[in-house]
C-alpha cells in the first residue's frame, strides 16, 4: 500500500510504553493522511488524546476481552496495527489484556474479512541465552517460564498472530511483526535497562557499558506506519532501534543534564548480580523445588535480557521501510522535555484510513 492509496487504519492499545506509542501512532498516521479508526478502553479519558477532533478520526469505545463490538470496528478497514497490551499488574489481568485481546480481534478480523496486520510485538520474545546480537533472525526464546510475564504474554500473542497468518495465508492474510527496542519519550526517559526498582527513588543501577537498545517513540511511530503502507513489509518481521545507541552510563549521563529529579543509584556490577542471581536461583530450584517467586533481578534469564551486552541493528527496518531515526537521541531528550505538543495534528491533511488500538 502506498499514500495514494485510501487506508482505513485500525489501532488498539492497552497500557504501558505502547499506550504511549499508539497515540503517537494516531498522530504520525494522520500527518500522513490516513484515516484512522482508534480503538480505546470504556474507561479511557478522551480529552487526554490531542488528536480526538481531528476530522479523520473516529473513535470506538470497546473493550477488546469481550466481542461485542470488535466486528464493527473492524469492517472496512484496510489495515489493523495491534498494539494491544498490558505490561503491568497480575498474570491474569496482562494475559486477558494482551492473549484473548489478541485472540478476539483476530477472531474479528476474520469475520470482517480484513486480512493485513501490522503486529507490534517486544524485544522481549527473544532468546537472551546466547549470542552477541540480536536481530530479528535470533532465536524466540525457549523456556518462557524462567521469564517475566511480560515476555510470557508476548510470546504467546505472536503464536496466535503466526497461526492467524498462516491459516489464513490462501485467504490473502499479510502479517508484519514489528518488534521495538525500549520506547523512550516524554514521561517515559528512565527505564528498567538502567537497573532495578528498589524504593519509589532509590534504583540498583546494574552495569553501566551495556548498549541499550532503544527507541524513541516518534521514530517508532513513523517506522509503524511506513510498515502499514508498504507491500515490501508483509512477511516480515523487523526490529526497530535508533541509530548510534548508547551505552547504559551514556544515557543516564544524558539524562541527568536534562531532568533534575532522577531518582539516587546505587551500583553494581553485572557479573557480581549473576553471582548472587545463580545462588537463589539454584536454591530455589534444588531445594524450594522452585515454587519461591523470585523478583526479576535475581532470576538469570531476565537478567540477560536486561542487563547483558548485545548489539543491536536497524538494517532491515532501513532497507524494508525505507526508513531513518530522524532525531538524534539529544533531539529527542529535547523534544521529550520540552513543552513541545508532540501529538498535535494540523487538520487540513486528506486520505488515508487506518484502525489503530488504544487504551
């Protein structure tokens, strides 16, 4: 698809960094032309959405865990971007958010015979065992039990979008898997690569030479949407991470010369919180026969996903999309602390109609 054609574009999203995306999403799309169709909770507070005049945009109240409603909001669309998610709270209510959100709207688009999606899925899928890089060609990971819930629900939610895929492949399904770093941008600028929460503003700061692989949430926005519009995507599956990415101990650098309230560190380092990680884990296993709940930061999958050094490219995103990060990582600490409206759209812009899930 390209912007001469006319797209419908669906969006859904639930919480969390992609919460954040997805209305960055609407906002790119509408710059663009599109016309969008977002899907937001019941519950959620419209006023918040900048974009919520825009002649172009329509949005659906519904709650994607039930039915009800889902049909309709996808007939007529053209493309679907799933952003569905929740990355917070209890197993069930992540799972409910993220795997029968999921299996609803495919269940919907089916009915509706709307067959391209545009899936946004998470870094987090990935197998962190092994290897110097991560690209898209890196394993998923193989035992999602020794992982956060987040990567749990996530890994289940791409099965279900493969399965719709290839189901339905004879039928014209056309499936992208977008997979982004760590979204960063305003109220979301310290992040969870930088260490662990301890108190409300005291965080173990672990390491500090690891490369972070993040993205900064305008650039995503414009890497999903190119994703939606052009045929080279479908099929593919595409990582998506700024260029020249820093170092843990650059970012917070970075950091502290724009905010003032970063909350105080206490360091440590990598291979010592392996150590003390490998001791509970192994009494835990042997001796509690696992049925203790480890917090994160001593369970050793989740520490390399976290904490251990990758490199990390954005080749195939360049080449598939035709795409480049378009702010330098100081622009976009600019931009986010800036009093800049990021999601503002002018109104005069025609043409193209997406569906697009928010919270």
């Amino acid at each position: 698809m390209t912007n001469d054609n006319k797209i419908k574009i669906s969006s859904y999203w639930y919480g969390g960094n992609l919460q954040r995306a997805s209305q960055y999403v609407v906002a790119e799309a509408l710059r663009r032309g599109h016309q969008v169709r977002a899907v937001v909770r019941p519950s959620s507070h419209e006023k918040r959405l900048a974009w919520r005049n825009h002649p172009e945009v329509k949005l659906v109240r519904i709650d994607l865990r039930r039915k009800d409603g889902i049909i309709d909001a996808v007939r007529g669309v053209d493309a679907v971007i799933h952003l569905a998610a929740v990355k917070d709270g209890k197993f069930y209510s992540r799972f409910a958010g993220t795997v029968i959100a999921s299996e609803k709207l495919l269940d919907a688009m089916i009915e509706a015979q709307v067959l391209r999606l545009i899936d946004i899925s998470t870094f987090s899928v990935y197998n962190y065992s092994s290897g110097k890089a991560i690209t898209e060609d890196t394993p998923l990971e193989s035992h999602p039990l020794e992982r956060d819930e987040y990567a749990q629900v996530k890994l289940v939610q791409e099965e279900l979008v493969r399965e719709f895929e290839q189901n339905y492949k004879s039928l014209g399904a056309e499936v992208t898997y977008i997979r982004p770093g760590t979204i960063y941008g305003r109220d979301n600028l310290w992040n969870t690569i930088l260490g662990a929460k301890l108190t409300d503003n005291l965080w173990l700061k672990v390491g500090g030479h690891a490369q972070m692989p993040l993205t900064y949430v305008e650039k995503c926005a414009n890497a999903i949407v190119s994703a939606a519009e052009r045929d080279e995507a479908i099929g593919q599956t595409i990582n998506i991470v700024d260029d020249n990415l820093p170092t843990q101990n650059v970012y917070a650098g970075k950091l502290a010369k724009y905010l003032d309230n970063l909350p105080r560190t206490i360091p440590i380092g990598l291979w010592l919180l392996y150590l003390f990680a490998w001791i509970f884990w192994t009494y835990n296993k042997r001796v509690l026969k696992g049925q203790a709940r480890l917090p994160g930061i001593v369970v050793p999958r989740i520490l390399d996903a976290r904490f251990k050094p990758f490199r990390y490219s954005n080749a195939r995103a360049k080449k598939v999309l035709n795409w480049t990060p378009r702010y330098s990582l100081d622009t976009a600490l600019e931009r986010s602390c800036s009093d800049i409206e990021l999601l503002e759209v002018p109104s005069s812009t025609p043409s193209l109609q997406v569906l697009t899930q928010n919270a």
